[in-house]
C-alpha cells in the first residue's frame, strides 16, 4: 500500500472509454483506455448477487475481462470511487485474472471504522485501509501507460469519495448522476450535504467541455439508458446543482429529499464486502461464509424485548 506522487492530469488527452452496464443495481462500469498504449483502468466493477438464495457470480466482471482480453489490453488499476452501498465490488476476481492494482480514497479508514463497529467485524478486520493496493489522496496522479490522471477528494455522499480525472474524462462516482437526477444523497453515516455542495463546485470547476461519467443511471420516466454528460451540461442542467443554486438552498433540497429515501436494496451486504476490497469477512471452521444482518442498524422499531434469553 503507498500514496502516489502528485502530478497534474495530461489536459490534452482523450481516452477511449468503454462502458459496461448491471441492469440488477442500475451501476455503470467503465474501462478507461490509453489511447497511446494498450494499458487500461477499471472503474467501479460489479459482483452479481442473487439476494434471496444469496448465489455469488461474475457474469458481469466476465464480461470486462473477456472485453480487457480480447482487444490485447494491460491492465494497470483497478479503481474504487467509493465503498458503494448498492453493489459489490468484483475488485479482487478481476485482479487474480488480469492483474492491476486496487486503489480508493484515503478516507477508507474512516468508513472501515465505522461500518466495522455496526458489522460487529473480527477483532482482525484492519480498519487502516490495508485490504487495498493504493490509498490515493487528493492531487495524486494516476498513471495509465502514457496518460497521467489526478485523483480528487471529493466527499459528501461518503467520507471516502473520489473522483477521477484522467485526461478529458472525469469519473464522478454517485456524486453526480446525469442532470435530470441531481445527485448523490448524504444520509448514510459520514455524508454531508454541506461537504458535498463543495465537493461538486469542484468538479465543476473543471473545464466546461469535460466529459462527466456517472456510477449510476436509473432511466428517469422511463429514458433510455444515459451515463456521459459534460461540465456545461451539468451547470445548465442539473436539477440539484445547476448556475445559481446556492449552498443553504442545496442542503435545504438535499435534507428534505434524503428523508423520503429507503435504504439500497444491497446495502448490508455491499458494505460488508466493499470495505474489505471486495473480499468476503473469513470463513468459519467449517468453510462456509456469512454476511451479518444487524437489526436496526439504519433505524427501526425497539426489539429489546424480542431478544433472545437463551
């Protein structure tokens, strides 16, 4: 595990992007090519759960790699924007095949720490972020091939969230979803809505021509499918941040929105796997593995009296 030298991104650089898409938690996933070289990155990937029977497989991750394979490409960087709650990462099945190093932001020790105490974790859990290869903290540089990225801190959904800027690209997690869906809620522990009013004036910042690609689309009134914007796009547009949206106007809209969400189908389990790297918790004497259930975890009715007495 190390911190990257900071470097500013290559401003001239057009990467080929190829885009990969799991009906079953709405998340996009990206291959991010070198145009001067066969290296590449991952953004985001996906490990398919059948909830109810609680079956593991790969067909999308299969799908990425065979894609990586196929077109003769070197895979450098297996990137994280953030522990997601709505998807588990294939993080580490992609990396035993292909290679590549695991990276997310820095702040993973605090999510670790946190979600370790609601999960009920083993005493050997590490919550130093150690499950990953790379810890990458704001202003580091990301090198594919010939291409130099930057890696920006942008919190507010969660503590760990990072954006990636690699040549005009700019992969912005759940912070952003296209304009007619606004964007991230800050409700889960460690969001904010002040802190990610900020973190988006950053982004865009960005030139206005950048190419903005989301974690998510949920096909708003039944749209087809949509995950590139750009900078301009999204100051013109979003209904959540557009030109003259202030910051108490934003966490007014953003506070009041976030108490009429339900929680993510696949958080519990989602947050069990992603702060460990996408690795599952160990398995016990017999070789089978679990994840937890916490009761109440995110609210709810008081059990106390329901409890077990032996």
């Amino acid at each position: 595990m190390n911190s990257l030298t900071q470097k500013q991104p290559s401003a001239d650089t057009r990467p080929k992007v190829t885009t990969f898409f799991d009906e079953a938690t709405n998340t996009l996933s990206y291959v991010v090519r070198d145009p001067a070289s066969k290296a590449c990155a991952i953004i985001d990937s996906v490990m398919n759960l059948d909830y109810p029977s609680g079956s593991i497989s790969f067909a999308g991750a299969d799908q990425i790699i065979d894609y990586i394979a196929d077109n003769n490409l070197e895979l450098e960087w297996i990137l994280e924007t953030h522990v997601h709650a709505d998807h588990l990462s294939a993080a580490p099945y992609i990396q035993q095949r292909l290679g590549g190093r695991i990276a997310i932001g820095f702040n993973i020790s605090v999510v670790q720490e946190t979600f370790a105490g609601v999960f009920n974790a083993e005493p050997e859990f590490a919550r130093d972020g150690s499950q990953f290869d790379v810890l990458l903290r704001d202003g580091d540089s990301i090198q594919i091939g010939q291409m130099t990225g930057l890696a920006m801190h942008t919190p507010g959904h969660t503590p760990a969230c990072m954006t990636y800027v690699l040549g005009d690209a700019v992969f912005v997690g759940d912070t952003l979803f296209m304009p007619d869906a606004g964007t991230a809620r800050v409700d889960f522990p460690g969001g904010d809505a002040r802190t990610l009013y900020a973190s988006i004036q950053r982004i865009l910042g960005l030139p206005a021509d950048m190419r903005i690609f989301v974690c998510h689309d949920y096909l708003q009134d039944g749209r087809e499918l949509e995950y590139e914007t750009t900078v301009e796009a999204q100051l013109q547009a979003n209904i959540h941040v557009h030109r003259g949206i202030s910051e108490s106007a934003f966490v007014e809209m953003r506070t009041a929105r976030d108490a009429t969400l339900g929680m993510p189908t696949l958080i519990l389990p989602s947050l069990q796997v992603n702060m460990r790297a996408g690795h599952f918790p160990p398995a016990d004497d017999s070789g089978k593995v679990f994840l937890k259930l916490p009761i109440n975890a995110f609210g709810g009715a008081d059990i106390s009296s329901l409890t077990s007495r032996g």
